[in-house]
C-alpha cells in the first residue's frame, strides 16, 4: 500500500505539492479556514504531471494534506 493510500485510509486528502514561502502560506490559509494539515516529502512517483523541475531538488517540496477538524 502507498503512504498516500494509507493517508486516505486515515481521512487525509491530498491538495497540492509546493515549496516556500507558498507552502507555509497554504498551511495556514487550510487551519484558518478548519482544517488539519499534515506534510508529507515529496514523491515524484506518486504525483501526476510534469515533476521535472522538483525531481532536481526534491528535498524542497512538501505535499499538503487536510482533513476535517474532529471538535
């Protein structure tokens, strides 16, 4: 099974990969609107599309994941 298949299983959905500064902005912007955030590294075989330019330095990128906050 796939780490992103076993986030699922845990109620993790998948949004977007990035780097910063726009990472942590997105971060936010998800708990500011209710939700919990959880970064994974970044794999490029797991990600669809053109991954070229984050294939050379993959270290920089992280993948958001939210959930619905359980209050």
């Amino acid at each position: 099974m796939t780490r992103e298949k076993e986030l699922a299983r845990e109620g993790w959905e998948k949004q977007t990969t990035f780097d910063e500064p726009r990472l942590s902005e997105l971060v936010e912007m998800y708990k500011e609107i209710g939700f919990e955030v959880h970064l994974e590294a970044f794999h490029s075989d797991e990600e669809p599309g053109c991954t070229e330019c984050m294939q050379a330095d993959p270290d920089r990128f992280k993948t958001i994941y939210t959930r619905k906050r359980e209050d």
